[in-house]
C-alpha cells in the first residue's frame, strides 16, 4: 500500500506550505507557498543569513523593497526544489488600495524577471478584500496570475471567480478554530465548517463552469486534508505532509466531477460588503488574518533593519 500522501497526489495537486528548503526537498510537492509568517520564520534559518543581508544592500532604507527581495530570493530558492510555481504575497498592509497592491505585484513580478524568472512561475497572493479582488482582477488581464488568500467566505469565493482570478485558497483551519471556540465542541469529519466551506465552493465552481483553481489552505489536521482528497489543490504544512507520507490507510477520493452548486452570483460591491458582514466568522477571521500578517511583515523589516 503506497502512503496517503502519494495517494493523494493522484488526483490534487500538492502544494508546500512553508519556506523549509529542506522539507521541500524532502517532501517534493508541485507547487509551494509562502506568507509574511512564513517568511519570518524563514529567516531565522541559518541558509538565509546572505539572502537576508543581500536584501538590503542598495535598498536605502526602504524596508518594503527589502523585504519584497527577501521574498523573492526565498522564492528563487524553493523554484530550485519544485517543478511548479511559488506563491509570494503582497504586503497585508495594502489590503484595502488596489492601486497599491497593483504596484507592489507588478514589483515583485519585475524581480523575479530580473533573477531569470517569469512570471509563469509566479502567483501573486493577495487579501480577498474587494480591493484586492479588483487588483488581481487588473492582474489577471495584463498577464499576471494570483492567488487570493485569507478567504474565508462563499462571497469572496463568488467575487474572485466573477473576477477571473488563476486560484483562490479558503483557510480551511481558520474557520474550524472560530467555530470550535464559539460554539465549544470539536468537529471531525465532513461535519467540519472548514472542509464544508471549501466542499461548497468546489462544487459551485465546477456547477458554474469558472477555471479558478480551488486550493484548501490551513489544516489543522489530517482528517480535514481526508475530507477534501479531490480538490484542485491542496496547501499543506510540512508537517501534516509527513503524517500523510508515513500513513500506510486507504484514501478516498471526496470531491470529483462537476457535481451540483448553486446558481452562478454575480456580486457588485454592496452585495459583497453586505454578504461578508452578515457572515461574523469571515468578517473576524478575514480582519484577524491581515492584522496577523501585517505584524509579521513589520517584524521582518525590523529585522532587516537590523541587518542594513
């Protein structure tokens, strides 16, 4: 019997969920992605040291441009590992100015051109705000792929596939972790709000004939990966990619097929606002998500300042 891990890489595409060069390696997924978070525990491995004091020289002072460098050397980097595409976030801070966000996108994309790269490798992530689905919308025409992350409602998975967006990836952890504390009970299985989130949203694409790529984010646990074996993708922690790789069980497909979804919405503005206020847990965990990842973005200039 093959593991689960390979087992599901029959019929979903895996991707790496961290900047561990050697889990990476260890582990060989297609694809891998990468966030502020990740990119600050990053740099506290010692094989980053140089990346690290390479991204300030030349940048005077500008502590954005250093750490868009940062990003783009760690992307570089994992490229070496994987046969697919790196996944680099623009700044949460800019989450609500689209003009921002295009700018900082089309930074990050003019240096991985300058290392040799293009940007069919690249997926720019960016906030599922209605600011940043209107940039990647922008993004998407002028050839640029994106990955909208910190999704956390059916609306924002409506309005990002309206907008023509390569990937969307619904943090499937996130939402179990608001519903396990307000409502004070554990979920396992297909009963877990995460994974029927995602199941929702997967069967509305397919329903409704949208390309967007479907990529389950933020597991919690193994179980939840189980749940969604079918998706388009799935981003996984090095860590639950090694429980997966050392579980010798069945694994069955769950999701496959067009299956049935609900009608195609098309939301403008106010629906989309309105809808994600009606929904506390999107609106909590989607302002939460930003806050966290800005935070680690001002801690990884503070380190880099240190460095300049």
């Amino acid at each position: 019997m093959t593991s689960k891990l390979e087992q599901l890489k029959q019929y979903t595409t895996v991707v790496a969920d961290t900047g561990d060069l050697d889990a990476i390696a260890r582990l060989k997924p297609v694809d891998a992605t990468t966030n502020p978070s990740l990119l600050f525990k990053a740099a506290a491995l010692p094989r980053y040291a140089q990346l690290l004091n390479d991204a300030v020289n030349g940048c005077d002072g500008d502590l954005g441009l250093a750490c868009d460098r940062f990003a783009v050397s760690v992307g570089q980097e994992i490229l070496r590992e994987i046969p697919g595409r790196i996944s680099t976030e623009v700044d949460a801070r800019l989450s609500f100015d689209t003009q921002a966000t295009l700018r900082r996108a089309e930074r990050l994309i003019g240096l991985y051109e300058k290392a040799g790269i293009g940007p069919e490798r690249v997926l720019i992530k960016i906030a599922s705000t209605w600011e940043g689905i209107r940039a990647a919308e922008q993004l998407e025409k002028a050839g640029i792929q994106t990955n909208l992350t910190l999704l956390f409602s059916f609306a924002q998975a409506a309005a990002c596939a309206d907008a023509g967006v390569f990937l969307i990836s619904p943090f499937v952890g996130r939402i179990y972790d608001w519903y396990k504390k307000v409502e004070g009970r554990d979920f396992v299985g297909a009963e877990d709000p995460g994974v029927q989130s995602v199941t929702r949203i997967y069967h509305y694409y397919k329903a409704n004939g949208y390309d967007t790529v479907v990529m389950g984010a933020s597991f919690r646990n193994i179980g939840q990966i189980e749940q969604l074996a079918g998706c388009d993708r799935l981003t996984i922690s090095p860590e639950l990619l090694q429980q997966l790789a050392d579980d010798q069980g069945s694994l069955t497909r769950m999701l496959a097929g067009k299956g049935t979804g609900e009608p195609r919405q098309n939301l403008d503005e106010s629906s989309f606002r309105w809808a994600l206020n009606e929904d506390p847990m999107a609106t909590e965990k989607l302002a939460e998500g930003i806050r966290l990842f800005a935070r680690d973005q001002e801690k990884l200039e503070t380190l880099l300042k240190s460095k300049a």
